[in-house]
C-alpha cells in the first residue's frame, strides 16, 4: 500500500504542475491548448540536450526557454487568432504541437532518448525502497505547484491575473492591460509545462510524441474542476491520478486507461461544470454573466 502511495504521490506532482498550467492558460486566455503537452515533450528533449552540463543548470536554462518560447507562441501566433473563434485558437495550438513534434524529430530523430538520473541512490520507507530522486523530483513539482498559487492569491500580479480570468472588460476598465496580462500567463504556463518535462525527463523514454501521455490526464483535470478555478485543476489531477492508480493496480495498464477515460467522460456529463462546484461563468467577448 505504501508503494501506490508514493506512485501517486510521485505521478500526482508532474499531473498537477501541467494540469495547472494548462488550467491557467484556459481560465485567463479562454483557449484550449492542445500543444501543452508537447511542451512537456520539450522541456524533457531540452535536458536531454543539455545532458552534459550540471543537472540543477539545465534545469535553470529550461525554464528559461520554457519563458521565452510562451513569448513567442503568445505574441506572434496565438495574439491572432484569439477573436477568431474556438476552432481557430484549438487549430492553432494543434499546428503548434505538430511543429513542435517535428522539430525535435528533425533535431534529434524519432528514436527513443534518455537522461541520466542526478540522483541514483534510494531511501528505504517503512520497509519499502523507494527512488530518492523521485521524492526530490515531486517534492520540486509541489513547491512550484505552491509558489505559483502564492503567486496568484498573495501579490499585485496575481491580482491582476484573477481579475482578467473573472471578467476581462472590466479589468480592461481598471486600467489592466489584458494583452500584457495574457502574455504573461501564457509565458508563465509554458515555463511549468517544460519544467514538468524536464523533471520526469529521468524516469521514463523521451520521444517526440511523449506529449500525448500527459495532455489527456491534464485536460480531463481542468474539466472536471470549476471553470476559472485556480485551485480546481489540482483537485482535478488527483482525482484523476487516484483513480489511474487503482485501477493500474487492478488492471493491465490498456485496459486501466480505457476504464479512466471512460468514468472520466461519465464525470465530465454528469458534472459538466464541474464536481460539487457553483460559479458564475463570465464570457469574454460581452462581459455577460451565466449562472
């Protein structure tokens, strides 16, 4: 028991880091970010890249790259589709993971690549032996899951990022800059994303396609969460996590997938505004509020 209670823990941390950054991304910018998950995919080929340098430097030099590529993609790609429409802003995010896809294809081919664990070394738990950079991998994932909530309730950017997501005309008419705001949020979100890969990067094959294992989880997480909430995609990740555990334990891992996507669909039609959750849904475009 002890064991799936630390495969949760360890899997629950990289769920929640990405579900929050996917979260934060369709609360503030009212997109469904398809290539969040070949993000991750990044940041795991970016340590593979930096493979040679001090573990703690590559991890510095992704976040940074994580920063400047949400940027990018923000300023000069999505920025214009944003008023197109759902379907436009979805088919942006899906051509941006495709690109993304076969770039590192390009760079570094289709095989199957690998980083070294920084840590090899294990810590025995009450009687069960457990990786030791696996708790200091998840421990590093919840301390970001930490700060970035820090980041949102307790400053003066935080603020302003929560007004944007609860009415973005309204913001406006404070003297918020949304663009700047949205820009933000979206560097901020690609940051946790690569981070997330660069993390889990040790412990299993990095390959171009990588990104799909983690985009499913992490978005059924948002669902099953409030609209807006913050707090909701970590609750949704664990719950999502949880229930991944058990029936991995019961199951075949196939099979174990298929019944999660299936009780996750079930959840998301019978709570299609999320588990035990009342809120106000604010549009965009009119600034109307829907109960």
């Amino acid at each position: 028991m002890l064991q799936l209670i630390l495969d949760f823990l360890w899997a629950f941390s990289a769920l929640a880091l990405i579900s929050l950054s996917l979260g934060l991304i369709m609360g503030e910018l009212k997109i469904v970010n398809i290539a969040q998950g070949d993000m991750v995919m990044v940041g795991a080929y970016c340590m593979y890249a930096m493979r040679d340098m001090p573990f703690l430097a590559a991890l510095g030099s992704t976040v940074v790259i994580g920063l400047c590529l949400g940027f990018i993609l923000e300023r000069f790609v999505l920025r214009w589709v944003y008023h197109q429409g759902f379907i436009a802003t979805l088919l942006a995010t899906w051509g941006i993971g495709l690109v993304l896809q076969q770039l590192v294809s390009v760079a570094f081919s289709i095989s199957q690549k690998g980083v070294d664990m920084p840590v090899t070394t294990s810590v025995e738990i009450l009687g069960v032996t457990y990786p030791l950079y696996r708790l200091l991998a998840g421990a590093g994932m919840l301390t970001i899951v930490g700060l970035v909530i820090l980041l949102v309730y307790k400053t003066n950017i935080g603020l302003r990022i929560r007004a944007s997501i609860d009415n973005v005309e309204m913001a406006s008419v404070l003297g918020i800059a949304p663009q700047h705001v949205f820009t933000l949020v979206f560097a901020i979100a690609s940051a946790m994303a690569l981070l997330a890969g660069a993390l889990v990067a040790p412990t299993l094959s990095i390959t171009p396609t990588m990104g799909l294992s983690f985009i499913a989880p992490a978005f059924f997480s948002v669902l099953i969460a409030r609209e807006g909430s913050i707090l909701g995609p970590i609750l949704g990740a664990s719950i999502v996590q949880l229930l991944l555990i058990i029936l991995r334990w019961q199951f075949q891992v196939t099979i174990a997938d298929g019944i999660l996507f299936a009780l996750l669909v079930i959840i998301v039609t019978v709570w299609p505004r999320g588990i035990a959750w009342k809120f106000k849904k604010r549009g965009r475009s009119h600034g109307t509020q829907q109960t």
